[in-house]
C-alpha cells in the first residue's frame, strides 16, 4: 500500500517535534494539503480511545472505574497537544526557513504545504516520510533503505571530498557503493571494510554463525584517506540510521569505537555517527529534553542532513531526486500532489484523501 | 435523549426557511445573536463546511442524516437548525455564495462545480430546542464529531440552564456528566473554566494583544486548573470552584498573560503545554513565583522551587525500575553484543558520577563500594 494510513495512531509521547510530523503528515494525507485543528479533530481524534491505554493517555481506568467515557477528557488532551504541535510547526519554520515545505498560521492552527515546491523542500518530505513510515504501511523497506541512501549522500557532503564513503548494510552489498566483499557474510564484509582501512587486522570466521549476513549495526562506513599506503587508515567514520520517530536509543552505540575499533584493529577509535530522519529538536532549536543521548554519538539529524545537502543541491544544481532511490522519490511525488482518490473518512464523511 | 428519531416524522423544509442557530455551542460570544452570513464566515473558517460543499454538490444530501429544527425561538415561517448547521452553511453557500462577503475561491469552484444544490433538505421538527440539546451531547462531546474543550462547556451550560437540575451542585455536575457519559469532575473543571473564560472577556482580555476567545485556548486553562497550586494561586478551592467566590483578578490576569501573551517569536512565557507542571511549582513557591513574576524564565525560575528535586528522585527511581526490568530478562536474551556492554559502562560511569556529585553535596565521605 502506497497510501497515508493508520493516522489514528498519534503520537504516545507529549513531545511537540512528534506532534509537528503528525500535523505535516495529517496535511499530506488531505486533497487540498492543508491540516488546520479541525481536520485533526474530526478526521483523527479519539478512533478508540477509550480501550487501550498509553502514555500520553494514561488515566482511562479511572474513567472505566466511573462508568466514564475517557474520549471527552482526552479530546481535550488532543487539542492541547495539537496546539504545541502547531506551535513547534512554526519554530520548525523559523528553524528551516525557505526549506521548510509547509506554510504556519499559528493562530489560525493551520498548516499548507507550500506551491512550488524547491528541491529542498522535497528532500524535507522526503526525511518526513522516513521518519513516519509507521503511516505508510507496507512502505517500511523501502523507506529505511531509501534513507540509507540519503545518509550516505549527507555523509559524503559533510566529509572532505576524497573521502571513500560506502553503505554498509546487506541491501547494498552489490552496489558499487556497497562494502567490496567475497560473499554477503559478515566476515567477509569485515575483511572488505579491514581493506578499506588497511589495518591488518585478522577476522576469524570461527566468531561468526555460519550463515551470519546482518551488518553488525552500521550502516555506512568512510575512510577519510591521508594517502599513505603503508599505513592503517586512522579518519574512520561508522554510521547507523535511523528512521523511526523516536526510540532509537539503542542504536547510538551501534557504531561505538568501543565496540568497532578492537573488532577492525583500528589504531585510534573511530567516529560514531548517526543519522536521524526525525527532527528531535525543541524551542531554542536545542535537541529535544526528554529523548536520552547515550553512546557519544554525533547526531546528524533532520535539520543537518538537509541543510548539509541543500548547500549540494545549490551549489551543483543536483536534482532531489538524485539523493534518494526511485522507491523514495515515488513516494515523495505522490504525496505532495493533489489526487482524486475518494477514501472513507474515519468519521463517516467521505474525504479526498492523496495517494502518497 | 429526546424520543427515538422515528423516520415518518422526517419531512422537507426549503432551505430559504432555515435558519442557523444563533445559539450554537460551536460559536464564539462575540458571533452570538449574529445573522447567517457571520455565522456562515465563522463556520466556514473553523468547521468542515467547504469539504461539506464537495460532498453534498457533488453526491446530494444524504437523506438518512436529517437536519433537526425547531419554531422555538424563530422569526415567523423560520425554523431554527440546531443541529446540522454545518450542513445547512454548505448547503445555502452551494446555492448562494453571495452569503459570503469575499467567498474563497475554493467555495466558487465547488459552487460552480456541483452537481446537486438542495433548495430544500429532510427535517425533523421538535417542539423546543432543549428537547433537541440533549442529544447533541452525545454526537459532539462523546461521538464522532466532538467540539472542541470550550465549545463542550457552553453547550453544558446550556443544558443547565434549559433544565433546571435539582439537587446539590454536585450532584448536577453528576447529572450533567450522566448526559455526555462523562466524570462530574471533568464537568465541573469545564464549568469553572467558562465562568474564568466569562470574567476574562469581561476584562477585555486585560489588553493582551490578539487575544480573543478563539485564541485561548481553553483546554490550556482548564488543564491548568488542573492543579492545585494554580487553583490555589487563583484564591480557588479547587478546579470544581465554578462560583469563584474568592477569586484574585489580578492573578487571574498574570495567569492568562503567562499562558497566552505571546513574546518574542511568538512564544508565551509557559512555552509549551507540558510546562504547566513547572508553571505550578513557580506558583506555589513564593520566592520562584517572585522571580518569575520579575521576569525569570519559567524553568530558572524553577531553580527555586523542590521541582529539580523531585525530578531528581523521578528519575532515580525511573532508572532503577528499568535496571530491575533489565535484570528480570537477562536471562532469557540469548544474544548479547557489545553495544550492550557499551551501554552498562555508560550507565556506571554515570552512577559514578552522580554519585560523586551527591556525595559532595552532602559533605558525606560515603564512597559507593566496589561497582
């Protein structure tokens, strides 16, 4: 399915860079793209509130215990929420400024996407759309690979320019940009980055389940080359992406030095890099409060792959479409154009609703 | 509820003979008592009325949703629609756009476009509009086309004041909620927040800014009366303090600027809605709440209060559920890495560290034991 879906499943968390995605997704999913509070309330508030219980909406019991209903109170909690959403929707335009693809009226509680649309406010769409796959389902793969894509080509614009930045991921072993290896097993795959870097170091296989094909938890690989082709590589970057909203936590130390640099006898430790299809930031532009940083990572996220590649776009008039695969650009297309699908609104009302 | 809606009862009524209903619960005072047109410009802006000229020009007016009217009230061969008006708005815009002092250009196009214009629509009359209210409660506050927090409470006061409701004040609140299938406390919050909302617009808005009924946000405030401190701070007993006998205006006032003035960047000194715990713990700290009232930003004024403490202790706890619940399930994971160990070095160099700190704090020589 290649359609906006399961929007009654808003965010469980209060934090408003969350509730902000769902209005731009809300707004993406409308013929006309625009999400004002009414839309939200009555297309996507309160489908089955009054069962399952979450964070965000957390006192049903005592509702139940009363022989309540709970949606009353919780169409309250929503419209608050909605509000600081709107509100970080307006920060985020500040914050973004011309590559922002949506249009703020605070006031008003109305977002619309922009027309036209600049290259970089695609690529924006884009990392939206990665980082919501969860409402374009059966969309998943392509968006999380489709994202590796996009971090590779942010990673090649932040690193120096003779930098060898590849993907290290299984889905791209075959890919020129890929980790040059004998087969698709882990071993083999470490051999190949241990040429990359020139460390020597030995990988045994015996360490290893024989049908071992996963990626050990990095994503991308670089070697920042001095030219020196007797000695071991020392700029080494390892990457993990990223695409789920929030609860990521883990994957900060995917790419450790603690974890990387024993494994490929690297000489100094690597960088850990991540990269975030989400945009986890709050008021002041600052990361926002409540996600946990752990593994000393650097967090590449939204606001920097964008800016990072927009200064590409510009400066080589390189097309947005050329930074994502064909799957990711599809989808891009689909969303930000008007359609004269038909579907069933929640509430009963027929609604145009745009393919994505 | 009002009798079962029998189908026999449904008839047409022309569309020129309806009226929408001045005392709308969706309405902002200042449209109360306003002819069509405004109330129309208002719908229009803040209700589906232009997706409802799609779908009624383009597929006609669905029969099995009839509008539900009344004489009660109404000029002379006029009906009142007191439920529907949103369908009645698209309805008249669809075959007059005119209605309209400047009408979108969408509200053209699908006036243009359309198919069908109804110049009458299926009606059910009833002898009152309180024999109507009752059912509304059902379809906009527990249904599927809820209004919003402030529309909710004055469609409550509505029902109060249309039946007389006997009994102790708690015990309406209980009555009222039987009717929406809610709590009495959750009424009674509502209520309370319309009389503040009441004295609000009566100060005009005490001169702050752009602010409006339709700006404040309603759901904000009573969330606010959610807390004790607040209400407390107010000169209130509690949230349920709907007389608001001992109320102080003045802190009424710096209430509604710090949630609603907006600053620089069009931000208000509360910030976001999950600030209202800290704004609480300002106010109920004398020395925070003179800092912030002197301009501090909320979370420096926080310093002041025992907020960092129990966030402290919160998170303490908080951590030392998950270590417990990671325990609980080591034994079952079958593959660990060193991420894993990553993460536990991370986590002892922080309890170290905190430790240290606290340990400073206190002047205590406590060391913390092998780890």
């Amino acid at each position: 399915m290649d359609q906006i879906a399961n929007l009654d499943d808003s965010p469980e968390r209060p934090w408003p860079y969350l509730w902000a995605d769902f209005i731009e997704i809300v707004c993406l999913s409308t013929l006309d793209k625009v999400a004002t509070a009414q839309t939200l309330r009555s297309g996507y508030l309160g489908q089955d509130v009054s069962g399952e219980d979450t964070e965000l909406f957390d006192d049903a019991d005592l509702d139940l215990a009363n022989g309540a209903d709970a949606r009353p109170r919780r169409a309250d909690k929503f419209e608050r929420l909605i509000d600081d959403g709107f509100q970080h929707a307006e920060d985020r335009q500040r914050q973004f400024g011309n590559l922002y693809p949506f249009e703020v009226d605070k006031s008003a509680r109305r977002l619309s996407l922009k027309t036209p649309l600049s290259e970089g406010n695609k690529l924006y769409v884009a990392l939206l759309l990665s980082a919501n796959h969860k409402y374009l389902p059966g969309q998943q793969h392509a968006l999380t690979t489709g994202f590796e894509v996009i971090s590779w080509h942010a990673l090649k614009a932040l690193l120096p320019t003779e930098s060898d930045v590849r993907l290290a991921g299984t889905t791209h072993a075959n890919s020129p940009i890929g980790i040059p290896s004998a087969s698709s097993r882990k071993p083999d795959k470490l051999r190949g980055m241990v040429a990359l870097a020139r460390t020597g170091a030995e990988i045994n296989d015996a360490q290893f389940w024989p049908n071992d094909t996963a990626d050990e938890g990095a994503d991308l690989f670089a070697v920042v080359p001095f030219g020196e082709p007797e000695t071991a590589e020392e700029i080494i970057v390892l990457g993990q992406c990223a695409t789920s909203n929030e609860n990521w936590g883990p994957k900060q130390n995917d790419a450790s030095p603690q974890k990387w640099a024993p494994l490929l006898g690297m000489p100094v430790p690597n960088m850990n890099f991540l990269f975030l299809a989400a945009s986890p930031r709050q008021y002041g532009n600052k990361f926002e409060r409540g996600v946990v940083r752990s593994g000393h990572a650097v967090w590449v996220d939204r606001q920097r792959i964008l800016k990072r590649l927009n200064k590409l776009v510009e400066r080589t008039a390189t097309p947005a479409s050329a930074l994502m695969s064909t799957k990711v650009w599809d989808l891009v297309t689909k969303a930000v154009e008007a359609s004269d699908i038909v579907a069933e609104h929640p509430t009963g009302h027929s609604q145009h609703t745009a393919l994505v | 509820m009002p009798d079962a809606i029998d189908a026999k009862k449904v008839r047409s009524i022309a569309v020129d003979s309806l009226a929408l209903d001045p005392e709308n619960p969706r309405l902002p005072a200042d449209r109360k008592g306003a002819g069509d047109p405004s109330i129309i410009e208002w719908l229009y802006e803040n209700a589906d009325v232009g997706e409802l000229m799609l779908s009624i020009g383009g597929q006609g007016y669905f029969p099995g949703e009839p509008l539900l009217v009344t004489t009660d009230g109404a000029p002379a061969g006029k009906f009142i629609v007191v439920e529907g008006n949103c369908r009645l708005a698209a309805t008249k815009l669809l075959n007059n756009t005119g209605l309209m002092t400047k009408p979108p250009k969408a509200v053209r196009e699908a006036a243009d476009t359309a198919t069908f214009k109804p110049i009458e629509l299926p009606c059910i009359q009833f002898a009152a509009r309180k024999d109507i209210l009752k059912y509304l409660g059902y379809r906009h506050v527990t249904g599927v086309h809820p209004w919003d927090a402030l529309q909710k409470a004055r469609y409550l006061r509505q029902l109060r004041d249309l039946y007389p409701m006997p009994g102790e004040q708690w015990e309406q609140y209980k009555q009222l909620a039987r009717e929406i299938g809610s709590r009495a406390d959750y009424v009674a919050k509502l209520l309370t927040g319309l009389h503040l909302v009441d004295l609000v617009a009566e100060k005009r808005f005490f001169g702050i800014k752009g602010l409006d009924e339709e700006r404040l946000n309603f759901s904000l405030l009573t969330t606010a009366l959610s807390y004790s401190s607040i209400c407390s701070f107010l000169g209130l007993e509690n949230a349920t303090d709907e007389t608001a006998k001992n109320l102080d205006e003045e802190r009424l006032k710096n209430l509604i600027s710090w949630l609603f003035e907006e600053h620089k960047e069009g931000r208000t000194r509360l910030g976001e809605s999950r600030n209202l715990k800290t704004l609480a713990a300002v106010v109920s700290h004398e020395e925070a709440l003179q800092k912030f009232t002197d301009g501090l930003p909320l979370e420096e004024a926080e310093n002041w209060t025992s907020l960092p403490e129990e966030n402290f202790r919160d998170a303490l706890s908080t951590a030392i559920g998950a270590m417990q619940r990671a325990r609980d399930v080591v034994h079952r994971v079958q593959k660990t890495n060193d991420a894993d160990i990553e993460m536990l070095k991370e986590m002892n160099q922080m309890v170290v560290a905190l430790h240290s700190i606290v340990k400073d704090k206190r002047g205590s020589d406590q060391e913390l034991g092998v780890i």
